[in-house]
C-alpha cells in the first residue's frame, strides 16, 4: 500500500499548474503597470489622490470584480483575482506616489 504522500503527479497537473500560475502573475503585473500609469497621468490633479488608504481600496475592489470573472474560467482560481488586486492595489499606491514628483520634461 503506497503512502499518501508518496502519489505520482502527473505531468499534465503539473502543467496546468504552470499556466494557471503564469496568466496570475501576468494578470497581475498588468494591473499594477496600468493601474500605476492611470493614477500618476490621470488622477494627477483630483483630490482622491490624497487619500491614504487609496491603494488598499482599489486593491480590494479589483479582487472582488475579478473574483467572479475567474470563477467561470478553467484554468485560473482564486489566485488569480489575489494577483489582480494585489497588482492594481500595488501600482495605485506607487502611483500616488509618483504624483508628489512634478512631471519629468522630455529635456531633462
């Protein structure tokens, strides 16, 4: 009798895994880069910048907009949506702090 953990992974769950893992980090990096660059260009002169929770919230609103979104999908989980918030979450703090430096002239 083999021992529980002593099972044979199968070489097709170990690639699922792997696809499932490279479209969170993706997804999740998209979002902190897009998330980043709207904060600091567009919201550069609104007062929700100020906010200090501001990077939280949107963190946790992306993950509860992507949660369904990944629920219906086949290879991707509850990980995903994490990554997404995380990264939105990540690139809207940093990108608040991108809006206390003046903008960057092409000259300099």
């Amino acid at each position: 009798m083999p021992l529980p953990w002593t099972e044979v992974i199968h070489s097709g769950e170990v690639m699922f895994g792997l696809i499932a893992a490279g479209i969170a980090g993706a997804s999740g990096v998209f979002g902190h880069i897009k998330s980043r660059k709207f904060v600091g260009q567009r919201l550069r002169y609104t007062p929700i910048v100020e906010k200090p929770a501001l990077g939280l919230w949107a963190g946790v609103g992306a993950c509860v907009v992507a949660a369904p979104l990944v629920a219906v999908l086949p290879f991707v989980g509850a990980g995903t949506a994490i990554a997404i918030g995380a990264g939105v979450g990540t690139g809207v703090a940093l990108g608040v702090k991108d809006t206390k430096e003046p903008p960057k002239l092409l000259d300099d």
